[in-house]
C-alpha cells in the first residue's frame, strides 16, 4: 500500500510540474520547488555546478546507413572507358575530316562512318553522366564522372552515408554533420550533396556524406547543424530526471531552495550515452547553479511534497 501511494505520489507531481509555477527569470519554465534544510545540504548529498556559457547550432535528428561504395567505383569505371573511346573517336573523326577536305584518299563514306562513332560514343558518355546523376544526385554523380574529391575520398576507403530526415528540408544543407556509431563513438562527417534516390519506404530529405571508413550497413544516427549558433550549456547527463520522456533538471534559486525544469525539448545532443547534454541558455535561469549530485533525493521530495523541509 505504502509502495502504491508512493508512486501515485510520484505520478501525480511530476505531472503537474510543467504548469504549476510561473516562469523564473531569463525564461526559463519552472515545474515545482523543493526547499532543503540545513542538515540536508552539509551532508554533502547535494552538489551543483554551473556550466560554462558557450555557442551550438542546434542539432536535428537523422536516420544514417554506410552505403555501399560499389556501384558508385563501377559506373565511375564505366565513365572512364567511355571517355576514353569518345576522345579516340573524336580525333579520329578530326583527322578523317581533315584529309577528306585536304583531297587526300578518304572516302565520304568513311568521313561518315567516322562521324557516327563520334556521336555514338559522345552519346554513351552522355548517358553514362546523366545515369551518374539520376542515381546518386547531382552533386556526387558529377563527382563520379569528373574524378572529384567526394568520389576520390569513397574510392580510398571512405564511408559513403545516407541519412535521412523527416520533415521540413533544410536548407540550405548542411556542409558538416556527426554520425553516432551503435558503440557509442562519434565520426565527423563532410557533405557531398542530395541523394539521387530514396530508400524504398522513406520519405524525408536524404543527404550524402563521406566519413571515416565503416562497415558497409552500420546503422547511423546522425546530428544535422541546423541554423544559427545560439547559447547554451552543457548539462552532465547526471543531472537529468525523467519523466514521460521530459527530461528535468533541479537548479537552485535560492540557498536551500531547488527548482526543477524541464529541458527535454530543448537538447541538441544525440542519444546513446552521451556525458552532457546541450540546453539552451532561454530553457534556465542565468548561470544557472545545476544540481549534478542528489538530482534523485530532490525528486524524491518533489515527488513526496515539494516544500517540506527536513528538521534541523
């Protein structure tokens, strides 16, 4: 029973938390107050910090895949040897033409014979360059047929990445991203351009990227800079309750006195076991006193009353 009303106790605070109190200064939405007594706060349970201010653009979420380089080496082969043959037959069509007009001893049917490999030749180059573009985008497929560096940095051994937003595309694209490996790991990524085509059952913005060399297939999650830098802090991961998903944390207002906030929809970090969070500098007050340690006893209280003080 005891244990029941606890959590209905729990429940029930948090909850309310986002829409019982005013706002606090800077902005900030405060959820609920816990007042602390003295004997409490020389105990050494609780511990704050205040973050160093500093600048991010804020981050969207995105779905990445390793694709498979491949196709792209290949038609890119394709290319080569056909640039090859339609330069062959271009200077052969120049000298054919040459001695034809010189009186020399070729025919009209081998000055035309000559003119029809050249078109042809010229032709499948075209359609080759075109197919470049028509399956991986106008940015990588011109990289394909002309040797560029996005396509030199795939044929060394750099990942090709596809990731993929929903919602509204950014624009314009990003240049940079970061990709989280599923072992927790980071690797910076560098824009090529749109993709030429969506996976089938996705809709959204695709994007290609090379990285560093990963496994063909690695599964992705990908942090997209979107705007303006703004400020904010970086908030220990340590420092965060949850609740339905909402992340808050207590920062104190006052000696003894703590407010938690809810800064669940203001995080630019990715997920998967980051050390801090990113917050917005308008989500919490002004140098803001995080607490880092005892985040749980104080929701705790919250959860039992709020503003009851221990006895001292």
């Amino acid at each position: 029973m005891r244990q029941g009303r606890y959590r209905a106790a729990v429940a029930l605070a948090a909850a309310l938390a986002a829409a019982l109190l005013p706002p606090l200064a800077g902005g900030a939405a405060r959820a609920a107050g816990v007042t602390v007594g003295k004997a409490t706060l020389a105990s050494g349970l609780i511990g704050t910090m205040t973050p160093k201010l500093r600048t991010e653009a804020p981050q969207l979420h995105a779905e990445g895949r390793v694709l498979d380089p491949a196709p792209a080496i290949a038609l890119h082969g394709r290319i080569v040897a056909a640039q090859v043959a339609a330069t062959l037959d271009a200077a052969t069509l120049a000298r054919t033409r040459s001695l034809y007009h010189a009186a020399g001893n070729v025919s009209r049917a081998s000055l035309e014979q000559a003119e029809a490999a050249a078109r042809g030749s010229a032709a499948r180059l075209a359609t080759l360059r075109a197919e470049a573009i028509a399956r991986f985008g106008v940015k990588l497929g011109r990289a394909i047929a002309q040797d560029g560096p996005a396509f030199r940095a795939i044929a060394a051994g750099g990942a090709l990445v596809l990731a993929v937003r929903a919602g509204p595309a950014l624009k314009p694209a990003p240049a940079r991203a970061t990709a989280r490996l599923p072992d927790g790991t980071a690797a910076a990524l560098r824009a090529i351009g749109p993709a030429g085509v969506l996976p089938p059952g996705l809709v959204g913005q695709a994007l290609l990227f090379t990285g560093p060399s990963l496994p063909v297939g690695t599964p992705l999650d990908v942090s997209l800079p979107a705007g303006r830098k703004i400020a904010g802090y970086d908030v220990p991961a340590a420092a965060l309750v949850w609740h339905r998903g909402r992340a808050f944390v207590f920062v104190r207002t006052a000696p003894g006195r703590f407010a938690a906030i809810a800064v669940g929809g203001a995080s630019s970090a990715a997920a998967g076991g980051a050390a801090t969070r990113f917050v917005p500098a308008q989500a919490l007050p002004p140098a803001p006193a995080i607490v880092v340690r005892g985040a749980g006893l104080l929701n705790s209280m919250l959860a039992g009353g709020g503003d009851a003080a221990d006895q001292d």
